[in-house]
C-alpha cells in the first residue's frame, strides 16, 4: 500500500502519514455522507412522476445535473489519494466509490416517497400548524 510504504516518493514521518491517511478518510467520508441527499433527491423526483406536477423529463434532468456534479466530487476524492501516493487504479475506485451511496439512496427515496404519498398532504398541514 503506497500511503503506509516508507520507501514512496512521498515519504514522511509516521505521525505525519498517519495524520494524512486520517484527513484523506475524513474527506472520503464527508464525500459519500453528501452523495446520499442528493440520491434521495433523485429518487424522489422519479416517484413524483406524474402525482405532483413533474414530467419524467424533469425527472432525467434532475438525475443528469445531479450526475454531472459528481465528476468534480469524485475527483475531489480521487486526486488527493493520487498525491499522497495511492496508484491510479485505487484512487479512481474511491472516488467512485464514495459515489456509490447514491443509486442506494435513490431507491430509499422512491420507497420512501411512495409509501407517505397518500398521508403527506395532511402531514405537512399539520406540521404548518
């Protein structure tokens, strides 16, 4: 593994590679917890089709905007990991790793959509007070 081989060309003291490996997990955990609200956004935007004014077209434009985001995002992953000596072929498998929550969390948000859609016009009154 190049982040913990002292013999890489980004070699330094173990504290400091630790604090490292720490930051880079901080920022793979941070990446994937935000890729799951926007899952849930397209999830639920496909399981409106048709019930609360939105067409599949703005469903699909939701997912395509919300798609093309993810490539700085996964880059944001990917290039740090790069940096601190991870070959290329790990540090693109994370990057498309902490992406991998969202089909997850889109299919929760169909789910979930759809099971509260026939009591969500009397909850959300009710939470207006």
């Amino acid at each position: 593994n190049a982040l913990s081989d002292p013999g890489s060309p980004v070699s330094i003291s173990s504290t400091a590679r630790r604090k490292q490996i720490r930051r880079l997990m901080l920022l793979i955990i941070a990446i994937t917890v935000h890729n799951f609200p926007e899952g849930l956004a397209v999830g639920v935007g496909y399981a409106s089709v048709e019930k609360n004014g939105m067409d599949i077209q703005q469903a699909h434009n939701l997912a395509l905007g919300i798609g093309l985001q993810n490539f700085p995002e996964g880059l944001a992953v990917s290039v740090p990991l790069r940096a601190a000596g991870m070959s290329t072929l790990q540090s693109f498998f994370w990057g498309q790793a902490s992406g991998m929550v969202e089909p997850l969390a889109g299919i929760i948000g169909v789910v979930c959509a759809t099971a509260v859609e026939g009591i969500l016009s009397t909850a959300l009154a009710f939470a207006a007070g």
